[in-house]
C-alpha cells in the first residue's frame, strides 16, 4: 500500500525539494571538510620544524617551524580563504532557506527561493570539488607524514571524495544549472542574481574596495558574456557544444560567488576596525580578499575563456574507441 505526497503528476517536483535539502547538506560537508583541512594544516605547520628560513645557513640554531616558509604559508592561506568563504557562502544559503521557510511575505519568498534555486547546484558541486582540493592541499602540507595512516589528513582526502559524487554527480549539477535553472524565468534568475551582486560591488568600491570591486565585475561580467554564448550555442541546435562546457562555467561561476563572500566579509571586516580598532581576525579578513583576488579568482577568468573557446574535439566521434 501506498500514499501520495502532494498532488498527482507533480513528484518530480517535490523530489526535487528533497534533494535541494540535500544538496545544501552536501555542500556544507564540503565546507566543513575545507575547514577540517585548513585545521589540521595550520596546527601542523606551527610544530613541525624542518630546515631554516630561505637566505639562511642550516644550522640547529636556526631551524624553523615549516609555517616560516613562503610555500607553506601560500598553501596554508588558500586553505584559510576557501573554508571561511565556503562555510559563509553555506551560512548565506541557510539564511536563505530560513526566510523562504518563515517569512509572510510572499514576494519575498519568491525571490529567495529562485535566489536558492540558482545557487544550489553552484555551491554542491563547487564546495565539494574544492574540499577534495583542499585535503589534497593538506596533505601537501604535512609531506609524506600526511599519506600515512598516522595522521588524520589522509582519511580526509579519502572521506572528500564521495562528496563530488553523491546526491547527483557535479556533472549532473553543472546540467541541472545550465539546462534548468539559467533557463528559468528566461534567464531571470540569474539576471538578477548579477544585478544585485553589480550593486555590492559599487558599494564595496565607495567604501575603499575599489580595486578589488573592478576585479570581481570583470569577472561577473564574463560569466554573463559565457551564459549568452552558451544560450546561442544551444539555441543553434548543438546541444552537445554547449554542454560540453557547463562544468566549465559551474566553476567560473562558484569563483564569483566565493570571490563575493571574501569581499563581503573584508566589508565587515573594515567596519568593525573603524568602530573597535584592529584585530587579528579583522586583519585576517583583509588579507583573505586581497589574496582570492590574486591567486584564486584568475580561475574564474581561465574557466570563462575555456567556455567561449568553443573548442569540442572531446566530441569526435572517432574518440574513446
């Protein structure tokens, strides 16, 4: 014997209200494993003593916790950057999730839920390609000792990797944003989803943020460029040729989103100094923006340029054979 949930003939719509539940929870793990990441890196880098400062002659004396060397500190930082900005961009989702569940305005609803929509297969399929990304960075870190059972950082990486694959494939997700949700509204969503971020970043440029404000518009105005490229590949009738490239264009975009919350959190980050005075975590928040600007959001470009290639000789019918 069975029961119907909601009405007749709308089950795929309300699975799809499940897995978005799930999706959210996916992308969280993702976060907190990033998180984990970043924790275990830190606490072992700032015990681990091995070799001296670059410049110096190898001595007892001068030998140095590995924290003191310039490519430890570069990856210990994308650590650092990737959890806070995928735990806020987490925390936003949820907040999201609150208000379309509470609120008595139904307009309001509305709009969070498309809002929601939009970004979910965004933040499941990103987060969790970065936490495989950042356990891998761990281990990195802590050299050999990290690929032994020893430490905990190599179940880590082993854990993360389910997390790309369950509650739909990234590729599925890629899918699921370019052939349903950028569809939506005729493209409503994600219209405003840019209008709205554009407003952010001309306020974050009057407050100071001028340079990295330019950066990310760029960025988001490429990402535009990719998703009218894409409309017209597939609207020609090459399904495949546009397809081809929504992976690309899911990690061009959660670049963007994750560019978004550095800055929105370097923006409080300012208001809290100009009200309380400097802080190691307010200066950290500083540094996190200025370090995505350089070294993580040049991915958003590269992936945008890999999308309006064209290029489709993975398509070749003579391949794979």
């Amino acid at each position: 014997r069975g029961w119907l949930i909601g009405k007749e003939r709308q089950g795929i719509t309300q699975m799809f209200n499940m897995m978005n539940e799930a999706r959210i929870g996916v992308a969280a793990q993702g976060a907190a494993t990033s998180c984990a990441a970043y924790a275990y890196a830190r606490a072992y880098a700032t015990e681990r003593v091995q070799g001296t400062k670059l410049g110096q002659r190898d001595s007892e004396d001068g030998r140095v916790a590995i924290v003191k060397h310039p490519d430890v500190r570069r990856m210990l930082m994308t650590l650092k950057v990737v959890a806070e900005t995928s735990r806020a961009a987490c925390m936003r989702m949820a907040l999201l999730d609150d208000v379309v569940r509470t609120s008595d305005d139904e307009k309001l609803r509305d709009k969070l839920e498309g809002r929601a929509d939009l970004l979910i297969p965004v933040l499941k399929a990103h987060l969790t390609d970065l936490s495989f990304e950042m356990a891998s960075t761990a281990v990195q870190v802590y050299g050999g000792y990290g690929y032994i059972g020893e430490y905990p950082v190599e179940q880590v990486l082993r854990d993360s990797k389910i997390q790309a694959i369950y509650e739909g494939t990234n590729g599925i997700q890629a899918l699921d944003l370019l052939g349903r949700k950028m569809r939506t509204k005729n493209g409503a969503l994600f219209m405003e989803w840019m209008s709205e971020s554009q407003a952010d970043l001309k306020a974050a440029a009057e407050e100071g943020f001028t340079a990295q404000s330019e950066a990310l518009g760029k960025t988001i105005g490429q990402l535009g460029a990719c998703a009218m490229h894409l409309g017209k590949v597939a609207g020609g009738g090459d399904i495949d040729g546009a397809f081809v490239f929504a992976v690309p264009f899911l990690r061009a975009f959660g670049t963007v989103v994750l560019g978004l919350e550095a800055l929105d959190q370097a923006r409080a980050a300012k208001r809290v100094i100009a009200e309380r005075g400097e802080s190691k975590v307010c200066k950290g928040k500083l540094a996190n923006l200025d370090f995505y600007i350089a070294h993580l959001l040049p991915a958003a470009v590269a992936f945008s340029k890999t999308v309006q290639s064209g290029d489709k000789s993975c398509l070749d019918e003579d391949l794979f054979l």
